[in-house]
C-alpha cells in the first residue's frame, strides 16, 4: 500500500511523530517509505494537518479529498466498525490486526 502525503501550502510541513518526516512547500511525500501503515494510521499529527486543510494523501493512484483523506487513514471507523481482523502477508504467513477501544491499532502475528 502507497500513502503519498501533499502539501496544501506554501511552507514546509513536518510530521514529528512519523519520525518528523518534513513535506516540501507545495510539494508531496511518501510516507509509506518510512513510516508503517499502523504509524501513519495512529498519527495525530497527519490527522491535524488533514483537518487544517494543509495535507491530502494520495493513495498511489489518485489524489482523495480531505474528508477521503482523512477516512482512508482511519479504517476502523464509524463507516467501518470491523475492530479485528485476519490478513495474510505475502510470504504466507498469518497475521491479525486490531484496534482497542483507545484507537490504537495493533498487529500481530496469528498463532
């Protein structure tokens, strides 16, 4: 999965809790060539920057608008209710992913 972050304004904007990954004025970056799917979901500083208007993400295909930004980093949702479930990872192996009541999101290798 591609998640490309882009800059609504003129100045840079720095994530500090995707490890302070920085986006170039008016420019876009992907943000999934540093940070995990669960790190960007969880991050509060990419959903205050959504929710400013200074960010949209790209999904590696199109460009979403702010409330499809906002709702595609946050699959556990009102819209989507699911708090568990089962994937497997492309070498076979079993995993689960979970949210608890708090809205972190977990993953774990299935037994």
């Amino acid at each position: 999965m591609t998640i490309i972050v882009k800059n609504q304004t003129a100045s840079e904007i720095a994530l500090p809790d995707l490890g302070n990954c920085k986006v170039p004025a008016s420019g876009q970056f992907e943000l999934t060539r540093v940070s995990t799917i669960s790190e960007i979901y969880n991050s509060s500083d990419l959903i205050t920057r959504i929710d400013a208007g200074d960010i949209v993400l790209n999904d590696g295909v199109a460009d979403l608008s702010l409330a499809d930004s906002k709702e595609f980093i946050q699959p556990f949702n009102t819209r989507n209710p699911v708090k568990k479930t089962s994937f497997k990872s492309p070498n076979d192996t079993d995993w689960e992913l979970s949210v608890d009541d708090a809205g972190i999101l977990t993953t774990e290798q299935a037994v």
